[in-house]
C-alpha cells in the first residue's frame, strides 16, 4: 500500500475532500488533496490512472501535487467496473486472471468509445473546476499514467478546457493494443468520434525507449496528427527505459520504476506547470509520490 508517510513529513494542514457523482448509470469517486485555504485557490491538476483504475498510488500523486502547490485531483475511470477494493494487484496467484481481466474491461469500456471517454473527462473537470480551493480561472492540466497518458491525449483530441498535459508512459492512440483479445476481453472496433483538438493545451509525452506498447510506426502516426491538427507538442524518450517506469513496485508487476526516468519526467512536469501557471510558486518536495528524490 501507500509508502508516502515514509518519505514525507505529516502535512495535517492540507485539505482532503472526496468527490462523488454518476454519470450515464455509473458511480464514479474521486480524492482531491490542497493546499491550505489561506494559500487562497490554486490551478487544477488532473491525475489519472494506469489500467488498474484509481487506487492509493494516484491518490499520493495528487498529495505530491498539493504539497507542491496545486489541487491535486486523483480521479475515477472505471466506476462500478471495476470495485475499488479490487484494484490492486493480487498476490494470489490464482486470482490475477480475473483481476487482470476485470481491470482490461473497465480500460476497453473507455478507450473504446472516445465521445463516453470525452464526456467522463469534462464531468471530472466540471467537479474539480467548482471546489472551493481551485482557481477556475485557469485552465486545468492533466497528468496520466499508461491508460491515464491515453486519456489526457483524448481530452486535447476532444477540445477539452486543459492548459497542458503530461503523459507518462501512456499509449498514443486511443483504443489501440498488441493483440486483439487480452486476458479474454474483446477489442471492438472504435467507435467514431469527430476530434476537436484544443490547441491552446501544451501536450508532453514522457515515453521509455523499451515500451512495447508504443511502437515506432504510433510515434510518427501521433507527430503527424498532432502537427496537422496545430498542436504544441514536446516528447520525451528516455533510454533503456521500459513500460511503466514511473510507477512504484508496491503496485505490484505493473510498477516497473527506473527513477532516473521517473526523476526526469518529474522534473519535465514540474516545468510545464511553470509555464502554464507562471503566478505560482512551487514548494520544494524532496520526493515525489513513487519515493524518487527530485532536486
């Protein structure tokens, strides 16, 4: 479970609030962490999970931001797909193919269907943008992890109100997977979608030289979309670096850390946030949420 106590001091000042509502049939919760109140409102940033769904992992994330300087918000995907008490990876050996199973289906509902995807995604920056402890005068960003690097690519594909995004080892294509049934779930064709690209967000893709799951031929494919659409974009390869390399092995197989990546891509976040939110100042935190120091 969560390591954070261990690498950071108590913060009992920073505010906690859950944040639940349904949407299309589907229950849906969130966790946002902030700075104290009488640091007056501050920007909004998105945090989105990998396949597994939201968990104590992005939970810590959105602490890290706080304490940082932002309103962290750690949101929910999946719903009442995938239960939150079975979003870590199981121990028992016998139970990973229902779970890897259960957490595919939540993944493919989405990616699968970009307008229900888009639709999710400004529900969850309307809840974010009314709390009391956010300046809704600016522009949200967003950061994702693996799935999550998916999602914040389909908010800017779908016009969404963000000033910038971070994908962290996440796919470039909405709906796309190595094979076409994994841990026996369907891959139906993609429903269309007409994209509406903001291109007002800065787009950075934070991406291990190793990742199988972003293969050259998507690469080209997503610079050429991105540049035909008039997209700011930065991308970022580190070497010799695999899938999931942001996140901690307390997730289990799919945490897969290499901190010098992880510290990089930390530190490339840290930066486009001072770009879209030149009027605040960030706090120095000595580790971020997966335990690796940042300078």
């Amino acid at each position: 479970m969560s390591e954070a106590t261990q690498f950071w001091p108590p913060a009992p000042d920073l505010r906690r609030d859950v944040i639940r509502f349904s949407l299309n049939g589907n229950d849906f919760v969130g966790h946002l962490v902030a700075p104290p109140l009488a640091a007056g409102p501050r920007p909004l940033v998105l945090v989105i999970h990998n396949y597994q769904g939201l968990k104590f992992f992005d939970v810590d994330v959105a602490e890290y931001l706080a304490r940082v300087g932002y309103v962290g918000l750690a949101i929910d995907m999946y719903g009442n797909t995938v239960p939150a008490d079975e979003r870590i990876f199981p121990t028992d050996v016998s139970k990973i193919a229902d779970y890897q199973k259960q957490c595919f289906e939540g993944m493919v509902a989405m990616d699968h269907d970009p307008a229900a995807f888009r639709e999710l995604l400004d529900a969850w920056l309307t809840q974010g943008l009314a709390h009391v402890s956010v300046d809704s005068a600016l522009p949200p960003a967003a950061i994702g992890y693996c799935f999550g690097g998916m999602a914040v690519l389909e908010g800017v594909r779908g016009g969404l109100n963000l000033g910038g995004v971070v994908s962290l080892h996440g796919l470039l294509q909405t709906g796309e997977d190595p094979s076409p049934a994994k841990y026996g779930v369907s891959r139906p064709t993609v429903k269309a979608c007409v994209n509406q690209y903001n291109t007002q967000t800065i787009v950075v893709i934070e991406n291990g030289a190793n990742d199988e799951l972003v293969p050259e031929a998507s690469k080209q494919r997503f610079f050429a979309e991105m540049d035909e659409a008039g997209v700011d974009w930065v991308f970022h390869q580190y070497a010799q670096t695999p899938h999931g390399f942001a996140l901690p092995p307390t997730l289990g197989p799919p945490g897969r850390l290499f901190e010098t990546a992880d510290r990089r891509s930390t530190m490339s976040m840290l930066n486009l946030f001072r770009e879209i939110f030149p009027d605040v100042s960030q706090n120095p935190v000595a580790h971020n949420a997966s335990g690796t120091a940042i300078p």
